[in-house]
C-alpha cells in the first residue's frame, strides 16, 4: 500500500485574504447550491517532458513543484484513482465520464503503464455502469506506430500540440539543446492522419505567439486534417503579463492575430475544422452553454491527478503562483467529493459569483464568463478579477458578433 507523499502539508498557500481563500463554501452549500460532479479527470501519468518549450507553464513559469513529483505514476496510484473514479461516477450516477493521459508527456511513461491504467480505470467504472473515453495529449515526438496501435486498440483519442508552420513551431517547442521539434511533429502527423489511424486524432493545440504570421498559422494546421483546433493564449496574468500583453492598455495584440483566422475559417464555403475557441463564443451568442473553461460561465468539471496522488485544479494554475493549484487533498485519503467542497475548486462552479464588479458590470460577461480562470489571478485581489485578456476578448466577441448578426440580418432580407 503507498504512502501519502510528505510533501502534501508544506505546500506554499494562496495569498491570504484574497479569492477564492475567502470563499464560504458552507454558506454557499446552507443556500442551496450545490456542486456538479466530475466528469474529466486528467491523469498526470509522467511528470516530465522530453521538449524544453519555452511557454510551458509547467516547467518554466511560477510553480515548480514538479520537481518534487515521481517521474511516473505508479500501478497502486493507478489502481486508487480508478476507484476514486469508479466512487464519484457511482455517486453521482454517472452514464460516461472522460480521462485524458497527460505529463508532462504521456507517452514517456511507456505502453505498459499507459495500458494497464486505461484497462483499469475502465474495468473499475464498468463494474459501476460507467464508460470512460480516453483520450492522450502530446507533444508528438514519441507517437509511432507501435504507439498507434495501442491506441487504436484501446480506443484512446489523439490530440497533438503544434504552433502551426516549422519557424513558428520552433519559436518554443525546442529541445533542451535548442534544436526545434516541428519536422519530427510533422512527421508523426503524417503517420496519425494519413494512413488507418486517422479516426483516432482528436485535434491540435496551438499556442498562440503574436510575431507569427496568423494567417501561415492556420493553413498550416489545416493541412494535417484536424478535426479540430484549439488557439490558446499565452498563460499569463495581471502580475506576470503574458508576451506582448501590457495591463491597463487597451491594446489588443491577440483579438488582432485571432481575427484574420476567424474570418478565414467563417467566411469558408465548407468546413474545414472546428476552432473551438470561435464556435464555443458563437454557441454563448446565440444562448447556448460553454462546454470549455476558456469563456463562458458553465462550471468546472475538471479534476487533475499528479503522479503522486495529489488532487489538484486545473494545472494551467500553475502559471499564477507556487502551490497554486494545489488542494492538499489526496486519493488515498480524499475522495472526489471532498474536492467538489474545496473553495478553489467551488469557485470555478458558481459563475457569475466569482467575478469581480468590473466584470459584472459588462454588457460581454455571459459570453467572455471572465476568461480563463488562470488568466484573472493579481497578487493584490487573488482570482476575482477581469482576465488580463480583457481588452482582446472584448474585441474579438464583438467582432463575432458583429459578423453573426450581419449574417442573420442578411437571411430575414432574403426570406
């Protein structure tokens, strides 16, 4: 039986007095709300990575407690948060909930561990009428075809991370000697999207880097296939500004990248992929709920698992502070349930609650939500703030809008 890791009580705290520390989640229980149950758990099954991307915020922002965490999962933590999963989805009568494979990089810990935690997990929610779909996030450096076809064996969806075309790329997702990645990326691309695993790719992640052309960005996805693609800004907040992003400016350096792409992919005769980011704003225009944390005010679903066992938020915190998205919880002690009550975790539930007057007051708030969670965080006022995105979300929701309600206008014109 494995042992909680010492290093659970010393983590650093969040500042205090500040939100979501001050957070009465028993008040918040007493009047009626509760919290919804987890639905994706992410499963830190290695903890270090084969690339030295510059962006990470893993590795090289604020928080560096993966220095701490063991390199793999071990089978007794596999084993413990299978039943952790197969608890909360039993409890919460869950019909199917989702476990993404995650690192570092996955898939450097191997196909023998990667195996037995997805036959695992999936017997343990079985044996409780649940379907768990997986999927594996990489950086594609180790995806051949042995790997390929663990994949389709198991079942297990590919997302691949890339910055679009090779000088882009490379600006980043370097290795630790400075060679860049994007011709071998491109060569698992290759192998994932154009021969018999095609039906396992799930899509691509690209970090968005301003001095790239947005334009040479998107085509070159585009030529891989993807089912869908994910633009992600930069992690960064108010008091660790992210590249090119001056606070209390009204600037909008990334509205200005993102919104040639959105015309481009809009103003397509057919489509040729999903950008999640453009169609999960349209569904909020139009009255629809979010199904990602980037906008929007639907809550959290989302639970991570370090390799040691830990139940923490959403790494992405890691981008705010050291210990920021830690909860001090623990699967061989905790259950799920316990961090559905834990105040970070409640204030990523409870929407308009958790944003600040500023935000409230903007005529954008059901459909920006305050932006990322992480992108909020200010030493002096914690996670109730704008997102320090604001000006560019601001923009690029009202340049959507504009374009949907010309359209709309356009086809009661015709009728």
């Amino acid at each position: 039986m494995p042992r909680l890791p010492e290093k659970l009580d010393p983590i650093i705290p969040s500042p205090r007095g500040v939100f979501p520390e001050t957070l009465d989640v028993g008040g918040l229980l007493d009047s009626g709300w509760r919290p919804v149950a987890f639905r994706q758990f992410i499963l830190k099954i290695h903890s270090r990575c084969d690339l030295a991307c510059r962006h990470c915020y893993v590795y090289e922002m604020a928080d560096q407690s993966w220095k701490a965490q063991p390199r793999r999962m071990s089978k007794a933590i596999v084993d413990c948060t299978a039943r952790r999963i197969a608890e909360h989805a039993l409890t919460h009568e869950l019909a199917e909930v989702e476990v993404i494979l995650h690192g570092g990089e996955p898939l450097l810990a191997g196909p023998d561990l990667i195996s037995y935690a997805v036959r695992t997990i999936r017997g343990a929610a079985a044996d409780v009428g649940t379907r768990v779909r997986v999927g594996v996030q990489t950086n594609g450096l180790r995806l051949d075809e042995t790997y390929l076809r663990l994949f389709e064996n198991l079942e297990i969806r590919v997302g691949v991370s890339m910055d679009g075309y090779a000088e882009g790329h490379d600006r980043h997702r370097r290795y630790a000697d400075g060679r860049g990645s994007h011709a071998i990326v491109a060569e698992s691309l290759r192998r994932l999207t154009e021969g018999p695993f095609h039906h396992l790719f799930s899509g691509l992640l690209c970090t968005v880097d301003v001095r790239n052309d947005p334009l040479a960005t998107y085509e070159a996805l585009l030529a891989f296939d993807p089912p869908a693609v994910d633009f992600l800004l930069p992690h960064g907040n108010w008091s660790a500004p992210p590249p090119g992003r001056t606070p209390d400016t009204e600037a909008t350096p990334y509205a200005d990248w993102l919104v040639p792409i959105f015309d481009r992919w809009y103003g397509s005769a057919a489509d040729q992929t999903e950008v999640r980011l453009f169609r999960e704003i349209m569904r909020l225009l139009t009255g629809g709920t979010s199904r990602s944390e980037t906008v929007g005010l639907s809550p959290a679903r989302m639970a991570v698992v370090e390799t040691d066992g830990s139940i923490e938020q959403s790494d992405i915190l890691k981008s705010s502070y050291h210990g920021a998205a830690a909860t001090r919880l623990h699967l061989l002690r905790d259950s799920f349930d316990a961090a559905l009550r834990h105040p970070a975790m409640a204030a990523r539930q409870i929407g308009e609650l958790a944003l600040a007057p500023v935000c409230l007051a903007c005529d954008l708030r059901s459909v920006c939500g305050g932006g990322l969670y992480a992108h909020r965080y200010s030493e002096a006022t914690g996670f109730r703030g704008p997102s320090v995105y604001c000006p560019d979300l601001y923009r690029l929701i009202t340049h959507i809008r504009t374009g949907f309600a010309r359209d709309v206008a356009r086809l009661k014109g015709s009728r």
